[in-house]
C-alpha cells in the first residue's frame, strides 16, 4: 500500500518545517572588496547562485561587531554589524532581496556569553565586586588564602581552566570570571533579569528589521547548576557531554525559551529559532521543542555517526520517535563550520576501539580516499535530503569540498589552537574561502575584483582548491554542484519530500531503503554493488552500473505498489 501523509499540504505549514537552509559562514563567503574576508555585500552578489541551487533559507553566522576571536562569536555589540562586513543598512538591503527572491534568513544569536570587549563587560572590569555590572557576568572570588585559586574546577571547551583571574582597578589581583569557551568570551549570568531583558531587546531589534528566525548558539549553555558545583570529572568538555554536566542543559533555559516563543510569536510570519543543543540522548532534545519553545534544534546525530547503514538507521529511528512526541519536525546536519568536512570523515571512517572519533580533526591523511569521501558524502545528501523534516547544508558542502588538512601553523586562528597548548588545529580546515573559479586568482574568486586591489584570503587556499570550485563544477552535468542542483528541485516539486511519515523497506543489512509519500523511494547502498529494486530511477548520486547499485551510492526512485 502506498504510503499517505496527513499533514496540512506543504503550502499550509510553517515554512521551515520542511526548509532546506544554507549554512553561510560570512566571513569565509563571499568578498566583495577585497580585503580577503567575505561580507554582507558579497553575499548579497551571490544570491543568485543560492537561489539556483534551490535552499529556502539562509543561516548567516555571527555577523556583529567581534574583535573576532572567535570569529564573530565573540560579540561586542548585539545591534550593529561588523565594519569589516558592512553595515546596517547593507543587512537591510540584504534581507529584503533574499525576500524578494523567496530566500528567508536566519540569523545567528549568542547569548551564552560576549565579547570581552562588550561594554558591559569593560563596565564590570573597572566596577567593584558584588556590583550590579559585575552581576550581568559570572564573577567568583576564588579559593584559598590569597584567593589565587579558581574557584571551581570547571574547563574550558577550547581547553584549560574556564576561570580568568583579572586584574581590580586598583592594580591588585582580583575577582574571577566564568568563560566556557575563549578567555575573551566571558559568559553572561543568566539569573540577572538585566541580561534576560536586553537579549528580548536584540531579538526584536533584528526581528523588526526583516529576519524571519536565529539560530541560537549553546542554547544548552546559559543557565548553570545553583552553585557552581565541581564538574564531576577533569579535562575539557566537550559541547556534547558524555556524562551530565553543571552547565549544560540544565532545566532554567527552558523558561528562557519560553518567553522567546511569546516574542517570536508576536510577529507575523511563522518566525523561528533553532537550537545549536548539544545534547543527548534525543529524548533531551525533545525538550526545547515543546510546542511553547524552540521550533526546531539541529539534530546532530550524523555530525557523530560513522558510514555504517545500522548507526544511521538507528540514530534516525531515534531521532524520529523523540521529536514526534512533541510534534516537532527533523532537521538533519552533515557539516558545519565547527567540524570536520563530512568528505574526510566518510574518507577516513572509524577505528572502533583506538579512539579516533569522526570529529577528529588531524586524522591519518595517508588513509584518506578522497574519492570514496565524496561518493559518500553525495549518497549522504541525497539520504538527508530525502528524509523527512529540514536540512541544513553548510557553505561548500554543494561542492563537496574537503576539510583543508595542512592550513600552515603560522596561519591558524582558531582559538582552540592557543587554548588547547597547540595539541588541536582547531576548526579552521573547514573555513577556507569558498572557491568561486578555477583561476587561483582573487582567491579563487572569492575576492571580487576592485580598484584596491585584493588582499590575501583571511586562511590559505590549497593550490588544488580550483578544481572543487562553483565555475568547474558548473561546467560538468554529474559534478557535485549539479548533483545538488537536481536534487533540491525534485525536492521542491515531490509534495512528499519534507516533513512527513517515512517507512523502511527492508532490502538487506547494508542497504538503507524507506519509502515517502508520493511512491517515493530513496535507497543507499553501504555495501557492495547490489540490485537495484523494480522502478523508475529519479536521480542517483553516482552512476549506476546497469540494473546495480554501487557501493557508496544513494537512488531516488518512483515505484509502483
Ligand atoms: C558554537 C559555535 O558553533 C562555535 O563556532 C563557537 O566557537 C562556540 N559556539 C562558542 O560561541
């Protein structure tokens, strides 16, 4: 029997129940003066091209005035946009084309913590302990006779201790404050209602001047454990915590959420927030998406999960049970600028049992495959694409453009790397400039052409970066570009692609087969070459071998019940 969905028709429902949205990391985007560094400016040039690829929505990371950091995520004004990327009227224009063209955008919220240069924080460095300015902001005297000790044993996620010692105006060494990620990103004190009052300010500053939601990063973060207990083990936590820990997902963000939904809601247009909340198991997820909360968190499952046909339909099936309790919709993530690029982490695969994670950003490059990489990470595609929900692609992802794995040392900047005593390269290997044209030139294209002249990319390109660009895959119908291309206007066109029920055809261990509504089939193929079941093949992510399916490869069919 063929499958029926019951949900309202897709016109009906709230846009980003089925959206596909595109990841932009601005200031690895798109440069439209040349100074090396993408910009507003560069993104609006290229709206066409992400209009053409097909994506319903835009995430634009952190594009405030930062010292940068952390790249943006360190931010020292909520209401303004980064000289180095434009300005306010720029954004403005921004937002209104990509509504024009029916793009909506999203933009990236931090309100776990700020930039030290944030003038609340430089208010609480010159104002005295117990203050109201050193109240918007984590301080603790520290331990022991001379108070020289932190005062607990928190780590940072970048690495070493989340507490800094500063210095009082008084020239003697003084008070502590809390920072879960860089030195120079001190976390705000959630339990002060000055910080709960101004973050519904910025909301509404942006939400008035078009957005339609934000991605909120460490959603799970900013309420911490009554009284700062000890962390129950050492070393630095990951975001995503094997055990529980005092400042991760505790119960007080959930009010937070609920009083950004009331304001969410008091705009027209199904606006929306979706929850960077690393948490586990999905069950816990399920939480920020009650009805009264978030309407959506990334699903960060695949970011973890090995190429093996049984841990995804696992984490699926998971997925899918927990977040159906509360009528929420999937959204499924590969890639983000966080992570190693999903073509080396396929290429690499795991080691059960040495350690090694999929995250691992330095890997054995002696064992990489690129090509098998970028089959997989194509099959992928047409896998998360075809399941039901969202999707979220990250710039280059389009391109399956691999992890750079020998940024020079002199020319890294993630903070992880100073932080972590230059043991962890850090993230910068999926954030080099998005290659435009074949010619090394302008930074492959990233770097428009103007009368200053231009700059050196902000991260080296590799010399081979040209042959994954946008002008050579536009040149070859089975590239990945085009790949994708196809892939999100049959999505756009199948009424059954999206949110919706889903079924698994069992076809064998090492095939993931399920079934959407319309007579839909997608197929993935983890093993060797295998038949290709009775129907007519929509698209494929690789060629397929007559009447088999190679291994490494995913088909989308129509078949007949
Ligand atoms: C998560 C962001 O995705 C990451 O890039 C950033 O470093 C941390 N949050 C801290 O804001």
């Amino acid at each position: 029997m063929s499958l029926v969905s019951n949900l309202p028709s897709r016109e009906k429902r709230a846009w980003w129940r089925d959206a596909v949205t595109y990841q932009i990391y601005i200031r690895s985007f798109s440069d439209s003066n040349g100074d090396g560094k993408g910009d507003v400016e560069g993104i609006r040039a290229r709206l066409p091209y992400l209009k053409a690829l097909g994506v319903d929505a835009i995430w634009i990371t952190p594009w405030y005035p930062s010292p940068q950091n952390d790249h943006g995520y360190d931010v020292a004004d909520y209401m303004d946009i980064e000289p180095d990327y434009g300005t306010l009227d720029d954004a403005k224009r921004l937002i209104d084309e990509a509504h024009l063209m029916g793009i909506r955008m999203i933009v990236d919220i931090v309100p776990n913590h700020s930039s030290d240069q944030h003038k609340w924080f430089q208010e609480a460095l010159l104002a005295a302990p117990g203050s109201k300015e050193r109240d918007r902001y984590i301080f603790r005297d520290g331990k022991g006779p001379n108070g020289d000790i932190p005062p607990n044993n928190w780590n940072a996620v970048f690495g070493g201790s989340a507490w800094h010692r500063i210095t009082e105006p008084d020239g003697k060494p003084g008070q502590w404050y809390l920072h879960l990620f860089a030195v120079e990103q001190p976390d705000f004190n959630w339990e002060n209602s000055e910080v709960r009052q101004y973050f519904e300010r910025v909301l509404r500053f942006w939400l008035d001047l078009g957005v339609d939601g934000f991605r909120i990063d460490v959603a799970h973060g900013m309420i911490k454990a009554e009284g700062l207990p000890d962390q129950p083990a050492p070393g630095s936590p990951e975001m995503l915590a094997a055990v529980s820990m005092p400042f991760w997902d505790q119960d007080g963000v959930h009010e937070i959420y609920r009083s950004w939904r009331k304001i969410l809601d008091s705009y027209p247009g199904d606006r929306m927030a979706v929850a960077e909340a690393w948490v586990s198991p999905a069950s816990r997820i399920a939480r920020y998406l009650r009805p009264d909360e978030l309407a959506n968190s990334f699903n960060f499952d695949f970011l973890t999960s090995k190429w093996e046909a049984k841990t995804l339909r696992e984490r699926i099936d998971g997925s899918i049970a927990a977040i159906s309790e509360v009528g929420a919709p999937a959204s499924w993530v590969f890639n983000n600028h966080d992570v190693v690029r999903s073509v080396d982490r396929f290429a690499l695969g795991l080691t059960p049992g040495t350690g090694d994670t999929t995250l691992d950003r330095h890997g054995d490059s002696a064992k990489l495959d690129i090509r098998v990489g970028v089959a997989r990470a194509r099959a992928g595609a047409l896998l998360m694409l075809a399941l039901p929900g969202g999707a979220y692609i990250y710039q280059g992802e389009e391109l399956t453009l691999p992890e750079v794995r020998d940024i020079p040392e002199d020319r890294l900047t993630d903070p992880r790397w100073k932080m972590s005593g230059y043991t962890d390269k850090g993230r910068d290997g999926c954030r080099v400039p998005i290659p435009w044209t074949m010619k090394e030139e302008s930074g492959f294209g990233f770097s428009h052409q103007n009368t200053m002249g231009i700059e050196e990319t902000w991260l080296p390109q590799p010399k081979w970066w040209g042959s994954y660009s946008v002008e050579s895959q536009e040149k070859d119908q089975d590239s990945s570009l085009a790949m994708y291309r196809k892939a999100l206007s049959i999505r756009r066109s199948e009424s059954g692609l999206g949110d919706g029920p889903m079924k698994w055809v069992e076809l064998g261990d090492d095939l993931l087969a399920f079934e959407r509504p319309g007579d839909f089939l997608c197929v993935v193929n983890f093993g060797k070459e295998a038949p290709l079941p009775q129907g007519d093949v929509i698209l494929s992510s690789g060629p397929l071998d007559g009447g088999k399916i190679p291994s490494d490869t995913a088909v989308w069919m129509r078949i007949s019940h």
